[in-house]
C-alpha cells in the first residue's frame, strides 16, 4: 500500500519505519532535515515537501504537535495550502496527532465533503511503543474507515481501542495524558521525598512499585536517573515525550473540561506544575524531569 507520513519525531519516525519495513511503500517527510535523514538511512523514501510527499497515496497517516499544525496541513492557511484537495478520492486520512477534539472533527467534515475517509488516532506508548511497533492507539472515526485502517495500525501497534465517533480518540488521549501527568509528579514527589531522607530510590521505587503505588512511571519510565537504564531520566531527560508537549495535553484536558464543566482539580495542578517547570527552562526535557522541582538544589 502506498502510504505517506508527515511528521517524523521522536514517535512518527519509528512508526513510518514499521510501516516501511512490513513492506509499504512509504514516503515521509518532515520539516526537520535530520529527522528526514534519519528515516531515509533506514530505507524510507523522502519526499521534498508535505504536498510532493501525498501524489498518489492511498492513505495519509499525520503525528504533529498541536492543533494548529494538523489544521495548517490539511486545511491550509495564508502561509500555505492545504493537503485535503491533493488527494486522491477515497483516500484514508489517519491523524495520530494529539489535538482539541473540535480539530479532528473541522478536518474530518471537510475531509468528508471531499469524498476522503478520515479517523483521529492518538496514540499513547511512548518512544519505546513507537520503536517496538507495541502502541495503544486510541481510534475516532466510523466503524468502516477504522476497519480500513486496522491492518496499518496493526503494523505499528499492538492495542487498537475504538473510543467512538470522530474526536473520540482526542478525548480519551487527553483523559489518559492528564492521569499520566498526575502521576509522573506525584511519583517523582514521592520518590524526592525517600531520598530527601536518605532513601535509595531504587529501593524505594521497588517497593512503591511493589506496593499499593504501584503505577506506569514506577514500572517504566522512573523519574529518577539511575533507577531505569532504558528511561529519559538516565539519559539526561533526552528523548522521550517533552515538558512542553505534556503541558500542551494538559491545557487541552483542561480547556475541554470547561467546555463540558467536568471538575478536574488534580488535572488543573499537574498543568501549573508543568507550565512552571517549563518556564524554569525545562521545556525540551522529558517530562519525567518534573522531579527537579522537587529535589533540593
């Protein structure tokens, strides 16, 4: 099948590269010329531009930061035109993107006016999912293009969730992101706290994860560097899913919540936390790096 992906990070560049070794005929691209050039030494064809890069394809497959870069690709703006009316009719559009659901559902209505099929498919794993083909994605969209997509997912992820109708997959990504965000700072809390007291945190985050705290930072993706060889947070908080990208999702689960006057008063902390972790400087960091607000020194 021949498929273009846009958008070749930290999680979009190992997906484009499953996709390309199950055997698809993939071209990518990405704004970032070493992001290009990391994917093309594996084999994938990269294309010039976003719009070169669609000529042909059967299914578009997007991973961006935020909404206004999904709207800007597929809908255009004063800076550029936008994907939706280069494509072929009947083409699939999958935007793994985490985004305002109200996003997802502005592409998929022009998306359908133009005969083009179109699912919302966050995903949730991190960088290791995306490497190891193992993510959950979280699916938005009519039942029949979620069929059509199912064998492509399959290829990059090993949990396909159908959530519901358009922007479905967004909501339930930004409810699993605030709970992640909560629990990253009150695992890095905790763990802080053990070792303000002499603690030694692999001990400690043993028997945390061993016990009634127990969560997925403590299983796999410890705050703390030298707990976990494999996490950011041994290698200097590089990689991983950024400060800034995690407080992105929390102000999305918080502008939702407003919309729908849900109480999300945990969610409303981890989001300032976040923001002042970010304006601290730490914004490119990992977001596991939360735990240097609550170390001393």
């Amino acid at each position: 099948m021949k498929i273009a992906f846009i958008g070749l990070g930290n999680m979009g560049g190992p997906m484009a590269l499953n996709l390309h070794k199950a055997g698809h005929d993939v071209g990518a691209f990405d704004l970032s010329k070493p992001a290009c050039d990391k994917l093309a030494e594996g084999g994938v064809r990269i294309a010039a531009d976003a719009g070169t890069c669609v000529l042909g394809a059967e299914v578009v497959i997007s991973m961006l930061p935020a909404s206004q870069h999904v709207e800007a690709l597929y809908l255009g703006n004063d800076k550029q035109p936008g994907l939706l009316p280069q494509l072929a009719e009947g083409a699939l559009v999958i935007d793994c993107s985490t985004i305002a659901a109200a996003t997802s559902r502005k592409v998929a209505d022009t998306a359908k006016a133009r005969g083009l099929a179109f699912i919302d498919a966050p995903v949730s794993g991190g960088t290791g999912g995306a490497i190891a083909g193992t993510l959950t994605f979280m699916v938005g969209g009519d039942t029949a293009a979620l069929e059509r997509a199912r064998p492509i997912l399959e290829k990059m992820g090993a949990n396909i969730f159908h959530a519901g109708s358009v922007g479905a997959g967004q909501t339930a990504k930004i409810c699993n992101n605030m709970l992640l965000g909560i629990l990253m700072a009150g695992t890095s809390e905790a763990i802080a706290l053990g070792v303000a007291n002499g603690l030694d945190p692999k001990v400690l985050s043993e028997i945390m994860r061993r016990s009634s705290g127990g969560n997925w930072a403590l299983e796999k993706y410890n705050p703390m560097p030298g707990v976990m060889e494999t996490a950011p947070a041994s290698k200097g908080y590089a990689g991983g899913f950024g400060t800034d990208l995690m407080l992105k999702d929390l102000g999305l689960a918080q502008e939702n919540a407003a919309a729908v006057k849900a109480a999300t008063p945990l969610g409303g902390l981890a989001r300032n936390l976040y923001a002042a972790h970010s304006l601290a400087g730490h914004g490119g960091l990992d977001f596991s790096s939360i735990i240097k607000m609550m170390q001393k020194g």
